[in-house]
C-alpha cells in the first residue's frame, strides 16, 4: 500500500511537470545558435514589446533541421538558419511567408539584402548577418596567402600547419573553389575531382577544426586556417597579427537568416521579434560582440571607426559580399556532397 | 503470491525505463534502418535493405575495420597497464588498498572532455611535453604527437583505463591465497604460479576490462574528434554524422544496429567466459594443480638423478 501511495505520488509530481512544461506554449520559442544574440535579448525583447519569449539552443544548421523536419516545424516560432537551409525549409513547405507590413525595421537593411538569390524579396526569411568564407593566417609568420592552393598544396613550411574546415558545404567549396568550379555545382565528375584534390590535401594539415581554429593561430600551432570571416576576427582580438583574406579564385557567399515556421501559433509575435532584431541597436550589438557583417545599414554605418581599423574584414561592402557566390541548396545531389566528405575524412 | 507481487512492483520501474529508454529505441533502429532519407532529410518509408548492402561498402566497412583495430590497441594496451596496477593492489595492505582504489577513480571527478581536452595542452606541437623536451635538448623539431592516432589511442586508454583496473582487481581479489600458496608448496616459480593459476583465474575481470573499454572505445567519437583532430573517421563519427550533418536517419540506424550488433556479440562472449569460470572453476583449478605437482615430482626426481 505504501509502495501503491508512493507511486500515486511521482505520478502526481510528473503531471505537474509536465503541466509546467505546457504552460510555456504561450511563449515565443526562437531557436539560434548559443552566443548569436546578446544574452539578455529575451528581456530587451520584453521590455520593448512585453511579450514573454524563451531562446533555444542549436549546435548546427544540420541539427535544427532534424529537430524541425521531425517535428514539422511545431514548438517553433523564429529559427535561425543558413541561407540553403531557407531554401530546403521552403521546397519542404515548412515556413510561412514573411509579412514586411509587420517589420518596419526592414528600412534598416541595405538595398543589396533584398537581392538575395535563395530569396529574392526576402519572401520566406529576413537575413541576420552575413559574410564569407576565407583564408585567416598569422601575417607575422608567413606572406600573405593567394590562391586556394597555398591551402590545399602548403608550401613545405606550412605543411602540418595549416587547418580546413570539416563542414560538408565548407570543406567541398575548397576543392571546387581551386579547381576554378561552382560551390553549388551538380557535376558527378568536378564532385570527384574535388574529392580527389581534398584527399590529397588531407595529408598536409594538422586537423580539421570547424570551432577553435583561430585558437591554435593564437598559439602558433597553426599558421593558415580555412575560416569564416567574423570567426577570424577572435583570433585578431587576441592578435593583431592574424589577419583575413579571400584568395584570388573567389569564395562563397553565406546568410544567416531568421525565418518563421508555418505552424508557428504566434506569427504576428514572431514578426514583433524579427522586427526587433533588425533594430539598429542590436545590429550594432553582432558587429561589436560576434564581430560579424550585419546586413543591417543602419547599424553598419554607425560602426565606431576604431573597430573597422581593428578588424578590417568588417568593414567590407555589400558589393564586396555580395561579389562572390552565394551557397544554395543542392537538393538531391546533397547526397553525393555527404559522400565524398565521407569518403575524404576516411581517407589515410 | 504477496511477496511476488512486490517483488514485481520493486522491479517494474527499472524494467520499464529499461522498456522506454533501451528496447524501444532499438526497435525504432532497427526499424528505421530499412528505409531511405527524403531529399531534404526526414525519412522516406520506402521498405528496402540498401542501407545493409551501403554499409558493407569498402568506406564504410573500411571505417569500421579501423575503429575495430583502433579499439582493439586501446583494449590491449590498457590491459597491459592496468593488470600490473591491479595486481599490485591486491598485494598492498588491506587498508592502504581502498586509498589507492580512491586514487584511481579520482579523474572521474572532473569531465570527460576537460580531461580529453587536458590531452590537447600537453601533447600539441606548443604544448608541455614539446616544450619541455625542446628546453632540455632532446629534441630540436617538435613531435607531432596529437591529431593522429597515437593521440586517440592515448584518449581512449586514459580515459577507461580505471574501469579496468577496478575489473582486474576485483576477480584477483577473489582468489583465495591458499590456491597460490599451494602452487608454490607444489615447487612451481612464480611466473608458472602467475601463468597457470593467477591468471585464468581472473580471466573473468579480464574479459570484463576488455569488453568495456572496447565497446565504449569502438563507438566513441569525442575522443577522435578531438584528439584526431576530424583526420581520424571511426564508426561513432560516421553515425553521429549521418544523424546530424547528413540527416540520413535511416542510414545512421542501420550502422548503429550494425554496431549494437557487434557489442551484442562481445557481450555475449564475455558472458560465455564468466560462465565457464564459475562453473569449472574447482575441477580447473585442481587439474592445473594436479599438473603442477606431476612437474615438482618431475623435477624432484631430475634432482634425486642429478
């Protein structure tokens, strides 16, 4: 009987949990990457429009789209996703239109960002930040690099001291990028001849670093690291020697965007948050705190001058962004992408 | 009837979170494994068996040859190390062995990966063992000691090296003194002692130790992520990419079926092993002694000859 009563107990306990558990439902879910936003945005947020929102976390582009394909979309208001994600979201039928009538703020933006190719018009999504991708190096200890090969084929100085990024989009942009092709491109043959320069490649860098690369330019264990721009800029922090550039062949172009899924119950307080991201104050937020490109013009040009100084690959244009080739979902032929990654992070 | 009921009642939450968290997944596994990805990730629930005929493809099978050997030289080495620590455990004084048992699982006290990461500040080209080993003049050029596999090898050992000691220790403590004692009375040297009666006898905490550090080493991919620095693909990487970079669930099923496959078998080897000891474990024991005394007549009769 005690057993039964102690049991009738934890029942209790749990469906009062879970109970507590629902009653968040009335509150904006948004989802983005951990340190993306200022700490406190949910009670700036509150304090601005006085709706009650709560952030969750994702590691990856990868991992919120499994959370969101399973769940299709519910539990969800505003995702922060990269810009082929958008496009796979919306061939998928999960995201609702964005309502421009309901984010004044997008007179903030600059004209270029409403010319985005996976979205033109910014129908389905409003971009976050933007940037490329590139070559972050240690000024002090070797020239300025060129091309994707000084990358891929290091000097003998530089063999063992260079790191690329494993990302399966990132890593295969590389190859093409060298080989003078597309970083959206379908062909089976410039897939393999990638691959093969990849392979190669594998046998001179110390690792593959997706996280902490700018970290071992800091401490010398490498000296060229394959990187985003803004994550160059933590090592330049510590740094003033490390230093970005885009090689000469080019590089790709990526968006991170806020997009809002079609079976948000909240829309009309999902575009409220939209609207207050792209705020000028908080577009001035990414570029002094994640150090990277806002589409945001407002807060851009109100960037103190000293920190473009600083770190010059903020201060690159809109043109100079929207220069090189955007990424784009790659549909079927993502599955020849995975493969080849595979292939190449199994190689000896 | 009353004390069955309770019984069952004492049993049921853990056979039910054991039913929620452990044979349902495995189901959903297994199950899943015999579909295809969507274009844009999600499943397809298009019943076929390509997954099983993907998986034995030489990359794939490859991958998997690897993280078998991998786990393997981690289980051998830690084996190596751990027998001696054990055996000299149960050789110290009663009450100093529960300290040096503490000492042993004190690196339990701090994280997995702040442990994996301490790895990464000694053992990098700027890291303590190359310094050091350039302040003193050893070496001119740093040591690439990190991002291959020495480094995971290294990681893995480490980090499971207690469990094993703990197994060792456990079965040599089991054996009654008097077994050892009787071999030495019968003439054999120690290393015959140790070979023939200390050894099979804690084949047990043997199988054990083994069986742990290689099914937790053979699916691990912290471990060759971070001290491999990505170069190293094990099986454990593969699934955790398929389910989170290529969104292909059902092919990341299939390989953690084939996995849970794998450790299924060992398990079951070891199982086999520990049975086999409990229940021959006297008439063994006498045969190996009746043996030893054939050998110390044998060589009382070569000395008498001499």
């Amino acid at each position: 009987m005690k057993l039964l009563k102690s049991l009738g107990v934890s029942v209790l306990t749990l469906s009062a949990v879970l109970a507590s558990a629902s009653s968040m439902a009335d509150k904006l879910v948004i989802s983005n990457w951990d340190g993306y936003m200022p700490a406190d945005m949910m009670e700036r947020f509150k304090k601005a429009t006085g709706i009650d929102a709560e952030l969750a976390l994702h590691a990856t582009n990868e991992e919120i789209m499994g959370k969101v394909v399973a769940s299709k979309g519910k539990g969800y208001d505003v995702i922060f996703v990269s810009s082929p994600f958008v496009e796979a979201l919306n061939k998928l039928d999960l995201i609702a239109d964005i309502d421009h009538s309901q984010i004044p703020n997008t007179k903030n933006l600059y004209k270029q960002a409403n010319n985005l190719k996976y979205d033109k018009g910014n129908k389905m999504s409003m971009p976050y930040a933007w940037g490329t991708t590139g070559l972050c190096y240690r000024a002090d200890l070797m020239d300025e690099p060129t091309s994707w090969n000084d990358l891929l084929k290091p000097n003998d100085k530089l063999k063992g001291k260079v790191t690329m990024l494993s990302t399966d989009r990132w890593l295969m942009a590389a190859g093409f990028l060298s080989l003078g092709h597309s970083v959206n491109t379908a062909k089976q043959s410039e897939i393999e001849a990638a691959k093969d320069v990849l392979i190669e490649a594998k046998k001179s860098i110390l690792a593959y670093d997706d996280a902490t690369f700018y970290a071992k330019l800091v401490s010398g264990e490498a000296t060229m690291t394959h990187a985003w721009d803004g994550w160059c800029n933590y090592g330049t922090a510590e740094n003033p020697n490390i230093k970005y550039t885009i090689p000469k062949e080019g590089t790709d172009m990526w968006v991170d965007t806020m997009v809002i899924p079609k079976n948000s119950k909240m829309k009309k307080e999902a575009h409220a948050f939209i609207n207050f991201v792209l705020s000028q104050d908080i577009g001035v937020w990414i570029a002094n705190n994640v150090m990277y490109k806002t589409p945001n013009e407002a807060a851009m040009s109100s960037l103190d001058k000293e920190l473009l100084k600083a770190y010059p690959n903020l201060a690159m244009t809109p043109d100079q962004i929207m220069a090189q080739e955007q990424l784009r979902d790659l549909g079927k032929t993502q599955k020849a992408y995975t493969k080849a990654v595979t292939e190449i992070l199994a190689s000896n | 009837m009353r004390n069955s009921s309770r019984n069952w009642l004492l049993i049921a939450p853990g056979l039910g979170w054991l039913a929620l968290f452990m044979v349902i997944p495995c189901i959903l596994i297994f199950a899943l494994s015999f579909f295809e990805r969507g274009v844009y990730g999600g499943v397809d629930y298009n019943f076929n068996f390509e997954n099983f005929q993907r998986a034995f493809d030489p990359i794939y099978l490859g991958i998997l040859l690897d993280s078998i050997r991998i786990a393997g030289t981690a289980t051998l080495v830690a084996i190596l190390l751990a027998y001696p620590a054990a055996y000299a455990i149960s050789l110290a004084p009663r009450n100093k062995q529960t300290t040096y048992l503490f000492l042993i699982m004190l690196p339990f006290w701090s994280n997995y990966l702040i442990r994996t990461y301490a790895w990464i500040v000694l053992l990098n080209r700027e890291g303590l063992i190359n310094n050091s080993l350039e302040a003193i003049g050893v070496i001119n050029e740093p040591l690439n000691l990190l991002y291959n596999e020495f480094s995971v090898i290294t990681g893995l050992v480490y980090n499971y090296l207690p469990f094993v000691v703990l197994a060792i220790y456990s079965s040599i403590s089991k054996i009654n003194p008097e077994v050892r004692e009787a071999s030495e009375d019968l003439g054999a040297p120690a290393w015959k002692t140790f070979l023939r009666v200390t050894l099979p006898l804690t084949a047990p905490g043997v199988a054990a130790g083994s069986v742990f550090v290689f099914v937790l080493s053979v699916g691990n991919f912290i471990t060759p992520d971070l001290l491999g620095g990505g170069r190293l693909q094990m099986v454990g990487n593969l699934i955790y990419d398929q389910f989170l970079s290529a969104r292909d669930w059902p092919f990341g099923a299939t390989l953690s079926f084939i996995l849970i496959g794998i450790m299924m078998m060992l398990l079951f080897a070891q199982a086999v092993v520990v049975n086999r000891q409990n229940t021959d474990r006297t008439p063994k024991v006498k045969e190996e002694l009746e043996s030893l005394k054939f050998d110390a007549s044998m060589t009382q009769q070569e000395k008498a000859h001499a």
